[in-house]
C-alpha cells in the first residue's frame, strides 16, 4: 500500500497532475492514494476464490508482469519510459484477465504456462512501444552509462562514451555479477521460505534454509561485498 500510494503520488499525481504540488498538498495526495488502493484491493479480494489464488497473482502472474521492462531497463539502451509504462501496463491487463478467466470462465491456467506467457508478450510490448517512441536523450544514457559502468545492449552509447572520453575503461565483471545475483537467490529462498517452514513445525526444513541463507550470505560477503568501492568512489 505504501509503495504503490509512493508511485502514485510522486509519478503520477506530482509530474502529471499537479507538478507545483509540495508539503501538505502532497501528504493529502498519499492519504487519499492509500484509501484509494485500500478500496481496489479489498474489491479485488472479492473475486478471490482463495488465499492461494491471491498469491500465485501477487507472486507470481503480476510479478510476469513487471519482470521484462525491469530487465531492459537495465540492460537495453532504447527502452524508455513509454516502453516501461506501455509493458507494466499490458502486464497488470494480462494478470488481471488471468484472475478473471480462473474466477468467472474456471478457465485455470498453470502458473508454468501463464507466466512465461505474459512474460514474452510484455516483452514484446515493451520493444515496440519503446522503439516507436523517441530514445532517452544520449547525454542522459552517457551520464548512467558512466555511473554505474552497466553491462548489456549499451552498444552505440559505448560508441559515444569511447568519442567522448576515450581513456574510460568501465569495470566488466558480469560473470561475477551474475554469480552474485544467483547467491543473492539462494540468501532470499533461504530467508523466505525458512520461517514458513518453522511455523508449520517442519523445523528440519527450516534448518535447511536458514543453513543455505546463511552459507550464501558469508558467500557474498568476500565475494561481493568486500569488493565494493569506497563510499562515494566510482567503480572503473
């Protein structure tokens, strides 16, 4: 509720609706934010044939949802804000009619199928509405590209960078950095999942996890964290 009511207010409301709005104008916008997602989500668990249902939705199907245009953002210099809205909102539409297919039709269609599904459709979606639209400008990209040293589909604004600055060499480690993230994996399955298992008393189990959690915590701590510039130094 306090993340989406965040969104709203300052992505939506502030740049949109009101841009001169500050101070208390801006507490009234979040207070009415938050009512307003309070309401669609207690209509939504109207429609919820169960606890689980909700779930797959929250976890899984609007996670599909959302998934492409986090990834491309990263990882693709042509997407833009057009192609991220136009993917999250395709993604909300598709798991929405999912939810209702299931609810109203008992047309239940696995998480396995669904997700991979919306997945590639989002994706879809988001290159076409990214490539019809105008680029992030080149001095924005150079900027974030010089940052953060990002690795991907950056191809002509290296090309620039290399123009602009031809002795910046930016730090390529994406095998280690995709190490890490399956580490960091692990760390949330173990952080997750163990507690669950403790409240249902399956307490092997929940060893189990919280020994995986922990072995990939100190994992990450010499392989990630230890390596970690300098606060406030850029990596090169």
């Amino acid at each position: 509720m306090n993340a989406g009511a965040s969104y709203v207010v300052k992505d939506i409301y502030k740049v949109y609706i009101n841009p001169a709005a500050e101070g208390r104008r801006l507490i009234y916008a979040s207070y009415i934010a938050s009512a307003l997602l309070v309401a669609l989500g207690l209509f939504i668990s109207i429609f919820a044939g169960s606890i689980n249902l909700l779930f797959t939705w929250i976890m899984g199907t609007l996670g599909a949802g959302v998934l492409a245009p986090n990834v491309f953002r990263w990882y693709w210099w042509r997407m833009n804000g057009w192609g991220y809205a136009a993917a999250a909102l395709a993604g909300m539409t598709l798991s929405l009619l999912q939810v209702a297919a299931e609810r109203f039709a008992g047309l239940a269609v696995p998480l396995y199928v669904s997700f991979p599904i919306i997945v590639i459709v989002v994706a879809v979606v988001a290159v076409v509405a990214s490539l019809s639209t105008e680029p992030v400008p080149i001095e924005n990209l150079i900027d974030f590209y010089k940052r953060t040293g990002v690795w991907g589909f950056w191809g002509p604004v290296k090309r620039r960078v290399a123009e602009l600055d031809p002795g910046f060499r930016p730090e390529s480690n994406a095998r280690r950095d995709l190490g890490n993230v399956l580490l960091g994996i692990l760390l949330l399955i173990g952080l997750y999942v163990g507690p669950m298992y403790f409240i249902v008393h399956r307490f092997e189990r929940a060893v189990a996890c919280f020994a995986l959690a922990l072995a990939s915590g100190v994992a990450l701590f010499f392989v990630w964290y230890r390596r970690l510039p300098p606060a406030g130094e850029v990596s090169r």
